[in-house]
C-alpha cells in the first residue's frame, strides 16, 4: 500500500474546519468554521460562500423536502431553500457548557447528533436522536467526543468514532431497527493507536469500507468492516477533522482541516483538501423533517 497525497482546494479559510457534506441539491460541496459558527459552500468556479448561522455550526445535512439542517450551538436550525438563513428550533439542552459536535442520518430520515463538553471532559455528551416529527431522545449517553456518524442504506450497522475515548465503533440495534438502538446495542473495537491520531469524522464508501479522518496524524485512512487499512491518504496539515466523498461520481475524498490551538500553525491548515479515491461514496441519507 503506496500513501497518496491530497490536492489543496482552498486556501486556510477555516479555524477549526469540519463536516463536509456533498448533496447536489445545494450544488455540491458544503462544510462548516466549526466554532465561527459558519456554514461554507464550495461553489462550482472554486469561490466559496460563507453565511454565519449562530455562535456554533457543528455539521449540516440536506432535508428530504428540500433546504437543509444544521446543527448550532445547543440544538438544530432549519432552512426551506437550499441557500435560505436557516431558523433555530428550541435547544435541545440547557447546559451552556455542552455543544453539538458531529451526526448524520439513518435510512429512516431520523437526525442523530452528538454533543460535547467545551472543555472535553469524559463523558460530558451524549448521542441524540431527532425524529422528523421533531422529538428528541438521548439514545446513548456519557459520550466524551462525538464525531463521525455514518449509516449504511440497508440498515446495518452505524460506523460512530468517540475521538475523546479513540475509538472506531460500529452500533447495532435489533433486527436492523435503528428507532430502538440503546446502550446495549453498542460494540466498540479499538482499531488506532495513540500515536498514530485520533479517530475524528468519517464517511461510508460502496464497499461498506470507511474512510476515517485521523486528527494529530495528517492522514485519512481507509478501513475494512473489520478494522484493516486499506488506503492512506495524507495531508500536509496535521489537524485533519473530517472527510466526505462526493463529486459527480462520488469519488472525490474531501477533507477538512483545523488550526485550533495550534502553538506554531501550519500554513496549509484550516484549508480544504481533495483526493481522487477508486471506489465511490454512496449518496448521502437526508434528514425527513
């Protein structure tokens, strides 16, 4: 296995850039300035538009109806047009000191969302599920870092990376029944080492493989169901936080990067990165409300 190297698409335009999203429907390519609260759209002649959102913009998904969702600071906003200002719902929490981190949706258009504590302590998040009717339910609570949620079209199980706990996890419910997937539907196998970064986001490619962001390492690997490297890309910014396929073919691997609390930043940090990977992504899940 020969590493590739990542193309630079932007110049270092985010702080702390995170959750790519590709979605036709809103022209392709769309990720978030994590703590500017800011939501970014790569447009078609490389010009990148920005529209702030609130104090957080965690992670964005389309809407099966049309427009879009976006996770802010304590809960989710929508939008009815691709490009309109969303509106914020009710927060789902109180605690001020807890923030949305990452998610993504199941085949049954439900949300999930995972929250953090601002100073990452163990265990001060949790991992939501919101219904397209809009209800609310923690489904598995004392999460530490939430990131990189991403469910199969068939309804198997979910890749879900803890990056406070450095864990690759896949969740399994009953019978497939994603509605009803609790703590004890939860298998983690340990499959980074330390030294070798940290497991932040991630997407499903067609194969049921994964491609992971590893945050300190400067590289997103590709891994099997069962845990095996399969591919390496790296990235000349250590702080990789995130990764989407997309493209007409869904074969371009997008990334995204930070320079949050770096000493010495890297000049390349905090851009946005493009490799070109042989297998494609499968369409993202949209959320039903």
């Amino acid at each position: 296995m020969t590493p590739r190297a990542a193309e630079q698409v932007t110049a270092a335009i985010t702080y702390h850039g995170e959750g790519p999203c590709w979605w036709p429907g809103w022209g392709g390519l769309r990720w978030v300035d994590l703590l500017a609260g800011d939501l970014l759209t790569l447009r078609g002649d490389g010009r990148v538009d920005r529209l702030h959102v609130g104090d957080v913009a965690a992670f964005v998904r389309p809407r099966s109806g049309g427009g879009y969702v976006v996770a802010v600071e304590r809960g989710l906003a929508l939008a009815d047009a691709p490009d309109a200002v969303p509106v914020p719902l009710p927060p789902l929490w109180e605690d001020r000191g807890v923030r949305m981190n990452d998610g993504g949706c199941d085949a049954a258009g439900n949300l999930w969302a995972g929250s953090m504590a601002y100073d990452g302590r163990a265990g001060g998040g949790d991992l939501w599920r919101v219904d397209p009717r809009g209800g609310a339910t923690v489904v598995l609570p004392g999460t530490t870092i939430a990131n990189g949620l991403a469910f199969p079209a068939d309804g198997g199980p979910a890749w879900f990376n803890d990056s406070g706990e450095g864990r690759t996890q896949r969740l399994t419910a009953p019978a497939g029944d994603w509605p009803g997937v609790g703590t004890g539907e939860l298998v983690a196998s340990t499959v980074h080492r330390p030294e070798e970064g940290v497991p932040d986001g991630l997407v499903l490619d067609a194969e049921g493989c994964v491609w992971t962001a590893l945050h300190g390492a400067g590289r997103v690997v590709r891994l099997s169901p069962e845990g095996r490297v399969l591919d390496v890309v790296l990235v000349p910014a250590h702080q990789v936080t995130a990764c989407t396929l997309g493209g007409a073919d869904l074969r371009d691997l997008y990334i995204t990067t930070s320079r949050e609390n770096l000493a010495d930043p890297e000049p390349e940090a905090g851009a946005l990165f493009r490799a070109r990977v042989e297998v494609p992504g499968v369409p993202v899940l949209p959320f039903g409300g």
